[in-house]
C-alpha cells in the first residue's frame, strides 16, 4: 500500500469512500489536449474583452455578497433555451458537475437509489456516493444505444428514486430518442423518480436530433441539465444550468450553499451569454470534425461510435494501449475511459484534427 494510502486509510473517513478513487483525467502539458471534450477553439477577442470589462465592474462590488438569485443569469439562460422557458424555470452552479450534485442532494441521500446506463459519465457514481445514495445500473445495446421498451423495463425493475440518461451520452456520442426519455419518465412514476436528463453535449448534436427541453411541459419530475464549459468554450469558468419545473429550483435552495455563484462567475457568464453567437460560431466548424473522424477512421478499418458530440469513441485497434502511447508521444493527448479496445477524442480544430488522424494512421498495421 502506498504512503499515501495508508496516510488516507488512518483517517476516520467515511466507510463508503474507503477505497474510491477521484475523478480525474491525467493533465499533462501536450500540445495537442483531445482528452476532456473541451472546445478547444479560444475565445474570439471581442468576447474575451467584454468579459473582462463586465468582470470589471463586478470587483467594484466585492465587498458584498453577490445575488444569491443570479437574477440576470437565469433571464439570460432562460431567453437562450428558448421553449418558452421562463427565469423561475432556471437553475445554475460551478459546473453541470455542482448542478448534479445539488439533484443528488435534494433528490438522493441514503436510503434512496440513482440509476443509469454505462457505459456512461463516470462521475454518476462518485456523485451517488459522495451523497451516500445507492448507484445501480442498467445496461444498454451492444452499439450502446437503448430501446424505450428496454429502458422501461429496466426502470421498472430496479424503481430508483433518480434515473441520470446521459444524450449525447459521455464516452459514446450516442443521443437517445425523445420516445426513451418519455418511456424512462413514465416508468418512473411508480417510484415517482426525478429524471435527469444530461444535455451538456447538446447544441453538438446533429440537426435532427432534439433536445429533451421540448418534454418540459407537464413534468414535473423532468430536469435538462446542461453545461457552457462545451458549446461555448468556458469550461474554466465553471457554469452549469438546469431547466425545469420551478418547484426544482425551490428544492435545490434547501441544499445550495449560500452565494455558491459568485459575482466574477456571474459576470462572466453574463456576458459570455451577451455574446452567445460569437462563443456558439465554431459549433458547425467542430460537428464537421467530428463527422470527418468518424468518416476517417471508418476508412482506416477502425469501428467509431455514431456520435452527436464533441467526441468520437472508437475500437477496432489491435493494440489501444499501444496507440494511446504512441499518440502521446507525438504530442496528441486522448483518452482512455476504461472501455476495453476502445479510446476517445475530442474534435478540436481542423489542424489538430489533421494531427490527430495523421499520427494515428502511422501508429496502425499497414
Ligand atoms: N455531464 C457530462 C456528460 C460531462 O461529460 C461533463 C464534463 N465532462 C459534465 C456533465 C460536467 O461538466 P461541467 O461541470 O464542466 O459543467
């Protein structure tokens, strides 16, 4: 057992995080980085400019306590979504990961059950257990999509009190269709569960793939959550957001930490959200990416995952390990997610996307 272990192993630590590790891609200094689905296309400049100018003026005021409402914030995220969404609708936190946090909290705790679909967000689990709710799994097809038949079924066996359906699901790129979250919802209204649906990959998706915003009206157990550390490259920034009934924003208030949004996160997301089309602009120029990977790597004989994401999973390789290194080696740095044979990559830009196939296509058997 390392020191450190055994450092950790004395503390008188929860019995249920004994042994668990902590979420965390490697952060290695390459200069190629495809391994956490960020957009790696900078900030346009006029953007950067203007949040600074609104950060700016927020640090007049940091004496005081921010808006514990982010008022703003949610009338901007609000008039974003669309679907007639209103500011009471909106939720948001430091991440889509705090966001999921507060459900689990409000939702989950011990005694209760979440449920999803691995393969899936790996932070599902450790979110369960650092709320000591009870994780259990369903299973999907083999090409990792789900059926509404199979999904219900699934639902109705286990009666969890919260089911997370990740679309476009982390590490696959699959989307689900609108009939599986209509199905889970209704399959869960035995157990009267909360549904969770995981949109942080949604504005990727392909034209006539929709987003499950539309489902909103009449359920009340629904909630979209979703993220601008992807579509609109502020992962630094650390801003989630849900939509759902307003009922589930009061529910999260009895668990939310005072003022957990400060007022620096709340200027930059208010202005990043000014600005929306700029940030949004490179969206089409990564879905193009992505498709050429998918399109690219099915000529090299290897076996991509149709994807609706910023991200291609894929199999096929004699050797995973062995590309993975050789990859990393040429300064190009993806991930693996634990799915044996397969890695994952992010789409970044055009140059990087040409870096990545090119180095990839000399790691492969002639
Ligand atoms: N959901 C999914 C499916 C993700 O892949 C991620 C980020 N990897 C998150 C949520 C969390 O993102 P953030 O906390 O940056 O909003």
């Amino acid at each position: 057992m390392s020191e450190q272990l055994e450092n950790l192993n004395r503390l008188p630590l929860r019995d249920d995080l004994r042994g668990l590790t902590p979420y965390g891609a490697p952060q290695l200094d390459v200069p190629i980085l495809l391994n956490v689905n960020e957009n790696t296309h900078g900030l346009p400049e006029h953007v950067r400019r203007a949040i600074v100018a609104e950060v700016e003026s927020a640090v007049g005021g940091l004496n005081r306590y921010p808006d514990r409402e982010f008022t703003q914030l949610r009338e901007k995220l609000a008039r974003y979504l669309g679907h007639g969404l209103v500011p009471e609708n909106i939720w948001a936190g430091n991440g889509s990961n705090e966001v999921l946090q507060q459900i689990l909290q409000a939702f989950g705790g011990p005694g209760r059950t979440a449920m999803s679909f691995p393969p899936t967000y790996s932070m599902y689990p450790l979110l369960a257990s650092g709320t000591g709710t009870a994780y259990v799994t369903g299973t999907r097809e083999a090409d990792f999509s789900l059926t509404p038949e199979s999904a219900a079924a699934q639902i109705r066996a286990q009666a969890p009190n919260i089911i997370i359906l990740c679309t476009p699901n982390n590490p696959t790129g699959t989307a689900l269709g609108l009939d599986v979250i209509e199905a889970a919802y209704e399959a869960g209204e035995a157990s009267n569960a909360i549904v969770v649906v995981d949109e942080a990959y949604a504005e990727f998706s392909h034209a006539d793939t929709p987003s499950a915003l539309q489902l909103l009206p009449g359920r009340e157990r629904l909630i979209i959550s979703r993220t601008m550390s992807k579509a609109f490259a502020l992962a630094g920034a650390r801003i989630g957001y849900l939509a759902a009934a307003p009922q589930i924003a009061d529910a999260l208030r009895l668990v939310r930490l005072p003022y957990h949004l400060s007022a620096i996160t709340q200027a930059t997301a208010n202005a990043a959200l000014t600005h929306a089309d700029a940030l949004l602009s490179n969206v089409e120029d990564i879905k193009g990416q992505r498709d050429r990977i998918v399109r690219e790597l099915t000529d090299l004989g290897l076996d991509p995952a149709p994807s609706d994401a910023n991200f291609v999973l894929f199999g096929g390789m004699e050797n995973p390990r062995a590309v993975w290194e050789g990859l990393l080696e040429a300064g190009v740095l993806v991930r693996d997610i634990g799915i044996e044979g397969h890695l994952r990559v992010t789409a970044g830009t055009e140059a990087e996307t040409d870096t990545f196939l090119t180095v990839l296509r000399s790691l492969l058997p002639a």
